[in-house]
C-alpha cells in the first residue's frame, strides 16, 4: 500500500509541476509538458470493435506512442535535459578540441548551411499517459527506459564527415532520388496522411529512410543541412540521428534501438509547431513552421518521435473512446 501511495504521489506532483522547474531544463517533473498529447496521441487514436480475429472476439485498436527524443543544439556539449548533461560532462574533457566549432552556418558564402549537434534520448511515458488518460485503452509499447541512445559530440568525426555512410547503398538510393525529385514526391502521400491523422505512404515501404520528403535525403547522416529555415535544419538532424541510433555501423552509439524509418515528428520544445505538430518528416514548413525564430547561439530544440502501435483488448465495443471521450 505504501508503495502504491508512493508511485502514485510521484505521479501526481510529476503532472501537476508542469512548467515547475526552470523553463530551459527538462526532467522527470516536466518533460510531459513535450507531449502533443492532442494532436500525436488523441487524433491517431482508432477502435475497431471485435476488430482482432481471436476467440473470443476482442476489440482493435491502433495509437501513435512516444517512441523517442531527439534533442538539437547548434553550440556542442549544450543541453537543457539533466541526465544527457551529465553524459555529456563525462566525455567533454576528452572531445575539447571539437569544443567552440560548428554553428549555425559554415561561416562561408553559402548561408543556408546550417550545423546541429544531436542527442538521441529516452523517457518512460506510458504511466504518465495512462494516468492523465485513465480510461483509454493504451497498447503496451515496452518499459521504456531512462537512456541516452546516441550523442553526436561522441561520434564527431562521422557526425560532421558522414564519411561512413558514403560507401552504403542508402548513400546511392539518395543521390539517385535526389537527381530525379523522388524524394518530393513521396511527401505527398506523407502530408495528405497527416492531415486526416491516417498513415499515407508512397514509395516509403520501397525508399525506407533513404528520403525526407521536401527536406531532402537522409545519407549522408550528418549535422549539416542546406535549409532556409533554422527548425527544418534541426529536424533534419534529428531524423537523421535516429537513423544513426537504428543503423550504428561504424558509428559510436551508446544504445542502439530499432526506430522506426517512418516516425510521426513532433516539435516539443521550445515551442509547438503550428498549425500541425505531429507530421512526418520532409513536410514543409508551411505546415507547421509558422513560428520560426532564429535561437540565440547554444539554444537548441526537442523533437519528440512518435511510432504507431496496434493490439487487441477485450471487448466493449469501443464506447468511451476517441474521438467519443
């Protein structure tokens, strides 16, 4: 009972501090508060009754769920999530020289090159969402832990040289795609998906990761990006570093985790995209970059990626839940 009333006063001190702690720090009291829970959550929610082809017949339903972070920072070693701090800080002394480069753009002629550090991280989030939704059927998606997956400033040379990725079949796709406009054709299908809350893919079974849409190709995965837009330069890196975290060779990757190469993307911090936060990748900033203020240097951004799920329950025929709750 103790025990019970102690997980459950974390909990509840863990909603109800929201925005408690400082605005430019992220933990276990307000990292809900990165949640699109309305547009990510709710409106790809869908119950079919005695939808599953079991016996007893049982109802079927599908959600997005919080698969992973991706935090980006234009200034290396920058961060305002504690436990990637304290990772950070351990390998700081021994990357010192990398320390001070990068930036925002090149610093050359081209000013749409842009530079972003990545950090790939993870949360438990499937109790913080069923407590502030009791009564919706929650498909269970693994004891997500707390762990640092990747961090870009320990994987500099690749980060910065994609020069692993230059010898893979992905790297040819990609040039291939790039030459032809595939990659602006397969947003279409993406971006019709995304308005009606359904998963539209066209061409992504065959491509996989290879194209993001009108943001370009995903090999080499670097930090570097031709964007006008400071937030499509910092999605781009962080699709491209959970493509890291999904397919390490080569690369220096903490804790390797299976993403998903068609992840819904969703802007958590420091603003939400507007009018749509929960797209897939390659979207054009029309969509949902209507916000767009260029950060001071060392201010960077929080993407939440969001994968779909699928299981069966008990039926009830559904009553009670969305769009009906």
């Amino acid at each position: 009972m103790k025990k019970f009333f102690a997980a459950f006063l974390s909990l509840f001190i863990a909603l109800l501090a929201g925005n408690a702690c400082a605005e430019d720090s992220f933990d276990l009291f307000n990292f809900l508060s990165l949640l699109d829970l309305e547009q990510c959550l709710l409106r790809s929610y869908r119950c079919e009754p005695l939808g599953c082809s079991v016996i007893p017949p049982m109802d079927r339903v599908c959600h997005n769920f919080p698969a992973g972070f991706v935090e980006t920072h234009t200034a290396p070693f920058t961060t305002v999530v504690p436990m990637v701090d304290v990772v950070l800080s351990a390998i700081s002394s021994s990357a010192s020289q990398w320390a001070g480069s990068g930036g925002s753009s090149s610093g050359g002629s081209d000013v749409h090159l842009k530079y972003f550090e990545a950090h790939v991280f993870n949360m438990p989030t499937r109790t913080f969402i069923h407590f502030k939704y009791p009564f919706l059927k929650l498909c269970y998606y693994g004891s997500t832990p707390w762990e640092v997956n990747y961090l870009s400033e320990a994987d500099t040379v690749s980060w910065r040289t994609g020069a692993t990725d230059f010898l893979s079949y992905q790297f040819l796709l990609g040039s291939l795609a790039q030459i032809s406009q595939v990659c602006t054709l397969t947003s279409i299908g993406n971006n019709t998906g995304d308005a009606i809350g359904e998963n539209i893919s066209v061409g992504g079974q065959v491509l996989g990761d290879v194209c993001m849409g009108t943001w370009g190709v995903t090999y080499p995965r670097t930090g570097y990006s031709n964007a006008n837009s400071e937030p499509v330069a910092s999605g781009i890196a962080a699709y491209r570093a959970s493509r890291v975290v999904a397919s390490p060779f080569l690369r220096v990757v903490f804790m390797p985790k299976l993403f998903d190469p068609n992840p819904k993307m969703q802007m958590g911090y420091p603003f939400f995209g507007k009018p749509l936060n929960c797209f897939s990748r390659g979207t054009a900033p029309l969509f949902w970059d209507n916000l767009d203020t260029k950060l001071p240097r060392g201010a960077g951004y929080i993407w939440v990626l969001w994968e779909r799920t699928c299981c069966c329950f008990p039926s009830t025929g559904c009553l009670g839940l969305p769009p009906f709750i």
